[in-house]
C-alpha cells in the first residue's frame, strides 16, 4: 500500500528531495555532455559506458525518492499520493506547489491550493 501524505507531510519531505535531486541533476547533465561528445565523435565504447553510468545515476536518485515513500513518474518529476490524486514537483521548481488526479498526470497539474475538495 502505497503511503499517502498530507500537503505539509509532503511539503516536509522536500528539502530531503531537493538535496537528492539538484546534484544527481547537475550529474547527469554533465554525463550527457560527455555522451553527446562521444557520439558526436563516434567513441561507440566511450558512449556505451556514459550510457550506462546515466542510467545507473538515473536509477539511484529514483530509488532514494522511493525510498522516501514517493513515486517517480518521471524524470526528475516526484509525486507525493494525496490519497485523491498526487501533490507534485519537478526539479527545478522551489517548492512544492501543485497537485494533479491520478487519471490526470502532469499535464493536468493545478496550484495546490486549487484542488478539488473530494466527494464525500
């Protein structure tokens, strides 16, 4: 079962997730640098083990944030289950200001204070 987080629950985990996201994200812009050099200049192996390093980098920082019981739902997206949709951030936004249905996703994100009161 997946945790389901209250706006300052999710807004208290956010400096942990800022602290794992703004590094890992300066990472892999640099790796993908060094990847488009490689391929540009057709170091096939070269490349090979740039791609592999991102993916691996990727997949860290994705398994830190659900280590802190949100979900990745892209690259440096995470949302936080509000238990009627999901709280949601994306690097490099400051805070944690915007909320989406489940059915919805990302492009369907509102300011938080905009969420719909659920339906009792």
């Amino acid at each position: 079962m997946a945790r389901v987080f209250s706006m300052e629950e999710a807004q208290a985990m956010m400096p942990a997730v800022r602290s794992m996201t703004g590094p890992v994200f300066l990472l892999a812009a640099s790796l993908a640098e060094e990847l488009s050099a490689a391929e540009e200049n057709e170091e096939e192996t070269r490349a090979e083990e740039l791609r592999e390093r991102l993916q691996m980098l990727v997949e860290s920082w994705a398994d830190g944030i659900r280590d802190l019981g949100a979900d990745v739902k892209g690259l440096w997206l995470v949302d936080f289950d509000s238990g009627d949709g999901y709280w949601c951030w994306a690097y490099p936004e400051e805070n944690l200001e915007h909320w989406h249905s489940y059915e919805g996703g990302f492009g369907s994100r509102v300011p938080a204070h905009m969420k719909p009161v659920p339906q009792v």
